[in-house]
C-alpha cells in the first residue's frame, strides 16, 4: 500500500479506514482525497475484506503465499560494519520519525533520528514487562521478541524484531464488521492487562502498533515500545500524567475507528453494532484493565449472545496483494 505524505509539511499522514481522508502526523491538517487515491485506497480495502470469505485450504494458502513472495521488494541498507542487510518485505508505511517494514516472520523499524537511544529505550520498555508466573511463557508471545539491531552509515538504524508469519498489521484492514471488531476488543483487554499487571503505559497503543492474527484471533502489541513508561508518569509538557487508564481509552478509539469513527463516544447504533457494542465504546474504561475486561465480558454477551468463534482467513497475497 503507497504511503500519503502531507502538501503543507512533508510528513506521513494516516489513512481513514473508509480510505476517502487522512490526517497530517505532525501540523493535523485533514485531506480529502482525490478520486485516484480513494479509487486506490478503497480497492485495496476491499481485497482486505476477502479475508472473511477465503477458502481453509492450507496448501492453496501456501502456494498462494510463497508465489507472491517471489515478487516481494527488496530494500538493502548498508551497515556500519561494512556489510549489507538485504530486507525482502511486501508492506511499508511511516511513522513519523521511523520507518516500518512487514517482512515474512520479522518487523524492522528504522530509526530516522537518535536511533540508538530509541532501540535502547525499546529494549528497556520490553524489560519492564512482567507477567504472572503461570502465564509467563505464552503472554511474552503476544510482545515483542528482539532479533536484533543494527548501525548504518548514513547515521540510522535497524530494529528487527519476530512476528508469526500470519500475524498482519491492524492498520492494513480498514473497517471491519463488528463481530471482528468484538473479538480483537477481547484481544486488547488481554494486552491491557499485563501492561496493568507490569504497571505500564503504551502511549501509541493503536492501529499501528498492533498486529492480529486472523486464523487464532489472537492480537500482538509490538510497535512503538520505545515509548512505553511507567504508570503515572507525567507527560512530556507536564501538563498531564500517564495512567494506564490510557491504554483502555486508547483501546476504545482503536475499536471505534475499525467500526468507522474517528474515536470512541461517537459510535452509533446500526445493525451492525448492538447496543451493549457501542455503549461500551462511548463511555469511559473502568478504574484497571481488570475491572473493564469484566465489563467487556459483560457487554460482549449483551452484544452477540453466547461467545462464538468467526474464521477471519487470510492469505499473504489478500493481505498485500494490489490490483493494479
């Protein structure tokens, strides 16, 4: 998927699900797309709503996927060593100061600005992670797994880190339908709980930092560690403080724009989102992740009756694939 740079400042800006405006990064100045653009944004949501009608053939899967990586791009930095990192991947996209590649099993950031300091501050975030002691081995799972780093020439640098090769970026998927969009909320009150558990705060908890996996429904948080800080830290201005009731409003937005919303407190009532779905996502989170995750229990079954487990199948090539 091409990336959008902001007319006024040069900066990346961040695509609405429905693929018709997006916003600045950096000054917030809003574009409505031209025809061209939306045309192309909009094809490629559509070829992402194929994930819910893909047929289970395993070997299809594969042999669909490994064709399509036979064309992937490739991109090669040159390393302060002297050496050459060749990354093959089939998605890109920015973020302000950092560029992210979607490679088959692994996530490389590259750092644009201070890069050691961020992949330091990224290794520390992943320290402060803690978990209970039974559930230690499969919630790490869900959290970044560091390969490695890597100095460059030109003052940049690499961070890689491990993914699934199912795992998929959230912000590739534009609006989804809102039984979906049920089970990825389950998925983040999970992750919001360690960070409650680890007593931490993931300021860009959201569409680009987290990944799902659509044939287990399970949701990873691996982006942006470099920004996670302890609870009750006070913002950079000072003007405010960080709780962990951050990561569930964040939550709240995140859910609300897979729906279609700009944030959470303006979701409506349609035949696709029951009552007890938006008003969970129009009111404030509970006092801990603990607490919310029970009222999204709560609300979940309110919503959709008895808990049911909906396929949501892909493929690399529906994932990535463009119509050209």
């Amino acid at each position: 998927m091409k990336n959008l740079n902001c007319h006024n400042c040069g900066a990346p800006m961040r695509l609405d699900v429905s693929g018709m405006t997006a916003v600045c990064s950096y000054c917030g100045t809003e574009y409505v797309l031209n025809h061209e653009d939306t045309d192309y944004f909009q094809r490629f949501y559509y070829q992402m709503g194929h994930l819910l009608a893909i047929g289970e053939d395993e070997q299809e899967r594969r042999k669909q996927a490994d064709a399509l990586w036979q064309r992937a791009e490739e991109i090669s930095f040159s390393s302060a060593d002297g050496g050459e990192i060749a990354v093959r991947y089939l998605y890109q996209f920015r973020t302000e100061d950092t560029e992210v590649y979607i490679a088959r099993r692994n996530i490389i950031f590259r750092f644009l600005k201070n890069w050691e300091q961020k992949a330091l501050d990224c290794r520390k975030g992943v320290a402060m992670l803690d978990y209970p002691s039974a559930d230690t081995r499969s919630l790490s799972d869900f959290f970044p797994q560091i390969a490695g780093g890597y100095a460059l020439t030109d003052n940049t640098g690499l961070l890689v880190l491990q993914k699934e090769e199912t795992e998929y970026p959230l912000c590739l998927f534009g609006r989804l339908p809102g039984r979906h969009v049920a089970w990825i909320i389950s998925r983040m009150e999970n992750l919001c709980c360690v960070l409650e558990y680890s007593h931490l705060v993931h300021p860009r908890f959201g569409m680009d930092t987290l990944y799902i996996n659509p044939y287990t429904h399970q949701a990873s948080l691996y982006g942006h560690f470099w920004n996670v800080v302890k609870n009750n830290t006070p913002s950079g201005d000072h003007r405010s403080v960080y709780t962990t009731r951050d990561n569930l409003t964040a939550l709240r937005h995140t859910a609300a724009q897979l729906l279609g919303y700009p944030k959470a407190g303006m979701v409506q009532v349609t035949e696709d989102v029951p009552q007890a779905l938006a008003d969970f996502l129009n009111q404030p989170p509970k006092d801990t992740a603990y607490e919310d995750f029970a009222l999204w229990d709560e609300m979940l079954i309110k919503a959709y009756g008895e808990r049911k487990f909906i396929r949501m199948q892909a493929d690399d090539a529906t994932v990535y694939g463009k119509k050209e």
